[in-house]
C-alpha cells in the first residue's frame, strides 16, 4: 500500500475511533503530527 491510500483509511479510523472516545482526540494529533514530522526528515 502507498502513502496515497494509507492516509484516508486512517483518517477514517482515527475518526471513528475519536467519535467512541473523545478522550484519544489528543493522543491520535500527536502521534499523527510526531509521524508526519519524521516523514519530513526522512
């Protein structure tokens, strides 16, 4: 699976997931953002 696929599911999942648990909200930004942060640097 490429980048162009893997980004919208899991979108979706970190959606679906935030919508059952609010509280994860803060957790799947900062794993997100740590992520995309090394992507850059790499």
């Amino acid at each position: 699976m490429n980048m162009v696929l893997v980004q919208p599911v899991v979108a979706i999942i970190a959606g679906i997931l935030i919508l059952v648990i609010p509280r994860l909200l803060n957790y799947i930004v900062a794993i997100y953002l740590i992520i995309i942060g090394i992507m850059g640097l790499v």
